[in-house]
C-alpha cells in the first residue's frame, strides 16, 4: 500500500511539472510573439508622427507640436522596450553550435556598440586577461555590453566613469568581473535589480527598461552559472558572473 502511494505521488508531480512546463512555455511564446508583433506598429506610429511634424509643423500652434513631441516620445520609449523584450524571450530561443569563442572579441564588440556612450561619458574602459571558452559569442557580448552600458550610465557626477573588465578561474568556471566607480547598489536591492523590470531609478533620472539584468540573469542560468553584485553606494559596484571552463 505505501509503495503504491508512494507511486501515484510520483505520477502526480511529474503530470504537474509537465503542465508547469507548458505553461512556462505558451508564456515565452506569448511574450515572444506580443513583442515581436508590436514593433511593426509602432514603427508606423513613429513614422507618421515624423511626418506629420515635416509636412505640418507650420500649420500646428505650440500645444500641436510638444504632444507631437510626447508622441514620439513615448514611442521611442516603448521601441525600447519591446526591442529589451524580444531580447529576453530570445535567450533561450537560439540553439547555436557552442564553440569555443574569444571573450576578448566578445568584449571588442561591446565596445564598439557603445563607442557613443563611452565617447560622451569620457569612459576610460580597461581590461586584464580574458579566457577563451565555450559560450554563445552573443551571450558573451549581451552580458558585457549590459554590464558596461550600466557601468557608465549610473557613473557618480563626481567623476568620470572608470571600468574594469577582468576573468579568473575558480574550479570548473570563469568568474567574469565589470567594475565600476559609480553611484553603486544599495545592499538591500543588490538581489531585487536582477528581476524582470526591476529598476531603482525613474526614467526622468536614467533611462532604461528595467530588463537589462534580467537578460544577464537569463544568460548566466543558461549556462549554470550565477551572476552577483558587490557594492558600496556612492563609490561603486563590481558585478561577476561566472560560466563554466
Ligand atoms: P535599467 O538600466 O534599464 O534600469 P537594468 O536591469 O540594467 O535596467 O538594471 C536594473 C537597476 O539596477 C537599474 O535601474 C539601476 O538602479 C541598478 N544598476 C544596474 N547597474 C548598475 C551599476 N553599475 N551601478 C549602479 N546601479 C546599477
């Protein structure tokens, strides 16, 4: 009797879990297809709002052209967004061949894309010995470039934003570490930040999405590794994430 209990409640969990599964699943698909859906439309209502100011302008009082203004705006805002979101569904999505990939190039590249806010933030970007390892080259360079990205934008107005980019092996993973010397993290939200939208500041402060680091999150769970901060508020923060060797 108690081994056929025992059974059923096995049944029972495994008939659970795989529900579980499939609803995790229909909601990836969802968000993946609510996101991916809702950038042509809003491309429209960006490209209309433009031309209306173009074609317009003249005819339109000072009221006609700020909510144009508010218009775009917002659309621009929600381009973002949607543009974050389909970033995050698509983590899992890919199932590139993993082959062994230079961080350095990973690194490389990521600079590159944020050469406008290195340039007018005068960043100076260092980085010690990098591995190579088997890895996603886009995971890599999605976590540097978030994690940099952030570095800069939350920089103190006290001075300008210094970064260091470094790798040491523990056991059987890289641990990876971005270190800034900006506002830092408040201890008390240094595990908050890492959920989906979960921002500390408004956008009137610092624009952003609030999905940045739950893509770092998202990348590093992939792999089994983890992802931290180390911070003091006001001096700044170190960041690690580790991938497997
Ligand atoms: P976003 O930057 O779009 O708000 P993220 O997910 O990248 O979203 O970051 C979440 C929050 O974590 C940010 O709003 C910010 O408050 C905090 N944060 C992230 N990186 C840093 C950093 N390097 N220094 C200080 N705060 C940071």
């Amino acid at each position: 009797m108690k081994w056929f209990g025992t059974c059923t409640d096995i049944d029972e969990q495994k008939r659970v879990e795989e529900q579980l599964r499939r609803a995790n699943q229909d909601l990836e698909q969802f968000a993946f297809s609510a996101s991916h859906d809702l950038q042509e439309p809003l491309r429209s209502v960006q490209i209309y709002s433009e031309l209306l100011v173009k074609r317009y302008a003249s005819q339109l009082d000072g009221d006609g052209l700020k909510f144009i203004r508010f218009l775009s705006g917002g659309t621009t805002r929600m381009e973002t967004l949607v543009r974050d979101l389909l970033t995050y569904t698509q983590v899992n999505g890919f199932d590139a061949p993993l082959e062994v990939f230079d961080a350095n190039e990973a690194l490389k590249t990521s600079l590159v894309n944020l050469a406008e806010a290195i340039a007018a933030s005068g960043a100076e970007v260092i980085s010690g010995p990098l591995p190579s390892l088997r890895v996603n080259c886009t995971h890599l360079q999605q976590l540097f470039q978030n994690l940099i990205g952030n570095a800069i934008k939350y920089r103190s107005p006290e001075r300008p934003p210094a970064v260091h980019v470094g790798a040491d092996q523990q056991d059987a993973y890289w641990v990876f570490s971005i270190a800034d010397n900006g506002i830092g993290v408040d201890p008390q939200y240094k595990e908050n930040i890492f959920g989906l939208f979960k921002r500390l500041h408004n956008s009137n402060e610092y624009s952003g999405t609030g999905i940045g680091l739950a893509i770092c999150q998202r990348i590093v769970d992939r792999y089994q590794g983890r992802i931290w901060v180390e911070s003091e508020p006001g001096r700044g923060s170190i960041f690690r994430f580790t991938l497997p060797v």
